[in-house]
C-alpha cells in the first residue's frame, strides 16, 4: 500500500464542484508533482489531503489509516508536514519562533533539528531576524523547514517555487530531491513551472477542472505531451 491514498475524492464550495473523483498516491522515497492550470482545484485538493477544507465523499488513507474524517492537527501528529501557497510564516515572530512553532505539538524543550540549518544553512544567519523581513525565496525556505521540524513522513508543498529567484529555486529542488532519496518521506507538490516539475517528478497528474486526466511516472512526462497539457 502507498503511504497516502486518494480514492475518488470529491469536493464542493457552495454549489461547485471543485473536486471530481480525484484519484492520487504518493510512496515513500518518491515525489509525486500535481500540475494544471490556474484554477483547477490544485491547491483545493492539497487542501482536502492536510484536512483544510471538508471533502464531500470519497477516501484519503494515510499510512493505513482512514483520515477524512481527521482534523488538521491530528493530521500534524499522524505525519503530514504541509507548506502552504504564500508560506504563511508568522511575520512579526523571528526565525528561531516559526521554527519552534513547528513543534508545538512535541513536549516542551524539544530541539529544533540541527539538521535544518544544513538544508537551509541561511536560516542559521538569522534566527533572531523577524520573518517578516525576510526576502520571499528566504520565507519559502523557513516555511518549508518549520514543516520539516517535527519530522513527517508525508510533505506537502503548495507551489513551493512561486515568486522567488532562480538560485533558490535550485536550493529547494536539491532539498526536495534530497529529502526524497532518503526513502523514509513521500513527497506531493503542486508545482506552476513545467521545467523544476519535470526535473523532480516520480510521478505525474495533471488536473484539470477538478479532475484527473493524465497520470503516470515522471520519466515519461516529455513523451506523453505534459507541457502541452498544462500550457496557458
């Protein structure tokens, strides 16, 4: 069994149907990328897996367990490390504050692993700088290492790439390779940029209007016409 299982997922806002028998599975020591255009219910369905948002029907089971019906936090404490589009780091906490709020569900004097300073040496530099000063690839960066602080199993990231420099993106992309060949971590990304998706991907599905209509190993993207499927 995959470590997360999406079984014919369906979710509504209002009377949309946002959702429509969405199907996914992510293994340990692979990354699975999510791609589509604007709007197909991408960040919905990140959403619906770390329990954001309700689904209507359908089955999300995570390391053999059933956990639609799972809070947020529960989710947390199951496992599930989640980045969310915009970071959504805490502005006026420092460095050193996000990071140990990646921990608030462990006991009290927990450290924050020294391996993270590793992956983003940067964050070292300026643990007593307040988030909110920070350069926008310098928030992805904390984002994504207070995710990592409590050690998931599964991570989450919502277009972890979207609005920062180059030479980050890079950074990130040999993080999330990294963390992958471990074989102890599955990884889903909705990823916008066609070229860093195709570099990282295990596997591929691409949604649009809330469905599924192609998915497979990530080597065969290019022979399967991926780019054009996500083109604008």
């Amino acid at each position: 069994m995959s470590l997360l299982e999406v079984k014919d997922v369906n979710q509504y806002y209002g009377g949309s149907h946002i959702l429509r028998n969405v199907n996914l599975s992510a293994e340990l020591g692979q990354v699975t990328v999510v791609l589509g255009r604007n709007g197909v219910g991408k960040t919905t369905l990140l959403k619906s897996l770390m329990g954001l948002v309700p689904i209507k029907s359908g089955g999300i089971t995570f390391d053999g367990k059933a956990m639609q019906q799972a809070t947020p936090y529960e989710r947390a404490r199951a496992g599930i490390g989640f980045v969310p589009q915009g970071r959504e780091i805490f502005a006026r906490l420092t460095v050193l504050e996000n990071l140990q709020m990646g921990l608030a569900y462990k006991p009290g004097g927990t450290p924050i692993p020294a391996e993270l300073f590793e992956l983003f040496p940067v964050l070292k530099q300026m643990l007593g700088r307040r988030g909110g000063d920070l350069s926008g690839g310098q928030q992805q960066q904390l984002a994504i290492a207070r995710a990592l602080a409590a050690g998931p199993k599964l991570l989450i990231l919502d277009e972890p790439t979207e609005g920062i420099q180059p030479n980050i993106i890079k950074d990130i992309g040999r993080v999330i390779r990294m963390l992958a060949d471990r074989g102890n971590m599955a990884i889903v990304r909705v990823e916008q940029y066609y070229d860093f998706a195709e570099a990282l991907a295990d596997r591929y599905v691409v949604m649009e209007r809330g469905e599924v209509i192609a998915s497979g190993p990530g080597s065969e993207m290019q022979a399967k016409g991926v780019r054009q499927l996500v083109a604008i």
